[in-house]
C-alpha cells in the first residue's frame, strides 16, 4: 500500500509540474489521499489539496462539484458554502 502510495503522490507532483504549479514550498498546503477498495479488490485512490493559507479544497484537474451526490461527501465539509469554485 505504501508503494502504491508514494507512486500517486509522484503522479500528482508530476502532473502539478507539467501545469508549471507545484505543492513544494507551500508549507501550508496538504495533499490529503484516500485509497479505497472496489469489491474486486482492485483499489483506487481519492485526493484533493488544501490550502490552509487561502482555507480552501482544490484538485489539480477539473472536477465537476455536480458530480457529487451531496457536498457532504468530502470530508471535513462542515457547511454546503465551503465548497465553491476557484479559478487559478
């Protein structure tokens, strides 16, 4: 698990490197990750990033908020206008 682990944070620092963004030298952003299993026992991993200093989610991809069922399902929401749209 670990591995598979370092090796998405590495895809989302390399992704964030393509788009000449980085997470390095940001001491107050956290890449927070959850890894899941299906029911085949094959995994994925969930992720988004936080920015303490502008106290906001983001991911490094689109992300369509409509997808969600209810905002209740990212962790740590603690109120439907935490979640909004950011423009880099």
């Amino acid at each position: 698990m670990l591995e598979q682990i370092n090796s998405d944070i590495d895809a989302i620092d390399d992704y964030l490197r393509a788009q000449n963004r980085t997470r390095k030298g940001q001491p107050r952003m956290d890449l927070v990750l959850e890894r899941l299993q299906r029911e085949d026992g094959s995994s994925y991993t969930l992720y988004y990033l936080a920015d303490h200093s502008k106290r906001c989610i983001f991911f490094v991809d689109e992300f369509d908020t409509a997808e969600l069922s209810s905002w209740r399902e990212i962790k740590g929401m603690t109120c439907p206008t935490h979640l909004g749209t950011l423009v880099p």
